[in-house]
C-alpha cells in the first residue's frame, strides 16, 4: 500500500521544547516537503529536498530544521525558536524534479496538528 | 499582489449545480497548474493537473487555463453535497522547484 505516512496525528508541545514530527513516504519519490497550514489559510513552504543529503529553505524556515538521510524520509523539527508554532503540518512529495511535466504532481500526507500548551 | 489569489467564498451552490473556482497569478512564466480539494480537518487530495492552455476534464471536473490572461479554473458540474471543500488552486513558477498556493475557495454545496 503506497503512500505518505505522518506522525504523530496529533502533538502538544509544552513551550521552549524541540519536537520532530515524522514524514515517511514508499512512493520511490526523490522530492519530499514540508508545509504549514494556519486556520483558513494556504500553504506556507518550509524546507525542502530533492535529493538525499540535501535541502533548502522555504518561506518560512526560521525555527525548524530539517534532515534528509534516506529517500524515503524527511523529519521535522520544530524549534523553541518558533514562536507560533501551532498549526497543521504537511508533508508531501513529487516523484522527480518539479518542472518536469508529470513528474511534479504533489501528493500529501495525512497531516500533524501540533498544539503549543 | 499575491502570487497566487483566489476568492475565499464561500461559494454556495445548490445540489445539481456547476460551480466555478477561479483562480489568477502573477508569474506569467508559470508552467504547471493543479486544483486541490480539501475537506476540513484532512490534508490536499490532488484532484486535476493542466499544463497547456484549453480545458481538461475529468469526470464532473473541468479546469481550464489560459495562460495570457494569467488565469486557471475549476468547473465542478452537477454538484454534490459531498463536493463541499475547499480548493486549493498550486502554480509552479517557471524558475523554481516549488509550488505556491492560493487561500483556497470554500464550497458549499446545498441539497
């Protein structure tokens, strides 16, 4: 059964804690991302990979990080250095590079929703 | 000016009805196009892709774009109840390996 998996589902954060939120994906997808969404907002980019051992910065980076070791993951971690850092967390992944005509179609994981205690 | 602008609604439709999603962005060297619905609480669902200019359609759904006027659409014939979401309208800028997302259009679909 292919797909995104993301977790937790939910997770509270008490403040001045670091947590990582996990992405895995058994797609064979070589780019992965991170999003956060805000109550009805869109999308806000975060970090980035198109390549194991390698990523880059999105919109609004400061106060995560990111680490791609392996094609199949690209955990989060959200910093105490994010000061707002309560919203839903997406993950999703394109199966080459984006630009290239049917390759960069966009999959979504299931989403964390992470709540700031 | 946002890069990627839609009308946030709601739209509200009755049961049977074609709704219309609209959606305009800045980059006039964007390539690719997508239309995403998401129900609340529930991540993106990837629902059309168009990547040249005329319509595409896919069951109920119909996007059409027209890269002149900077524009893509969504055309959701004979709508249902359970067609009530939010769609997401995504652009690939021409130079960049990243999409960009409207706010997102509420659809309300009345029986």
């Amino acid at each position: 059964d292919g797909g995104i998996t993301q977790s937790p589902k939910y997770l509270f954060r008490k403040e001045g804690q670091n947590v990582t939120l996990s992405c895995e994906q058994n797609l064979n997808h070589d780019a992965m991302y991170w999003y956060r969404q805000d109550p009805g907002q869109g999308l806000r980019l975060i970090y980035y990979s198109q390549i194991v051992n390698d990523f880059q910065k999105g919109d609004i980076a400061e106060g995560y990080s990111v680490s791609r070791e392996k094609k199949e993951s690209f955990p989060l971690t959200v910093t105490s250095a994010q000061k707002n850092p309560t919203a839903f967390y997406l993950c999703a992944s394109t199966r080459g590079l984006a630009g290239a005509s049917g390759n960069n179609e966009q999959f979504f994981g299931p989403g964390t929703r992470l709540t700031v205690l | 000016q946002k890069e990627v602008e839609q009308n946030s609604g709601p739209l509200s439709v009755p049961e049977g009805a074609i709704a219309s999603l609209n959606c305009t962005y800045s980059d006039r060297g964007s390539q690719s196009f997508f239309w995403y619905r998401q129900y609340s609480g529930k991540s993106p669902e990837l629902i059309m892709s168009i990547y040249s200019n005329g319509d595409k359609e896919d069951g109920r759904f119909t996007a059409q774009l027209n890269k002149a006027s900077q524009y893509v659409s969504l055309l959701i014939r004979d709508s249902q109840p359970s067609d009530s979401a939010t769609y997401l309208c995504a652009v690939l800028k021409a130079a960049g390996n990243k999409l960009t997302f409207g706010g997102g259009t509420r659809v309300l679909v009345k029986p």
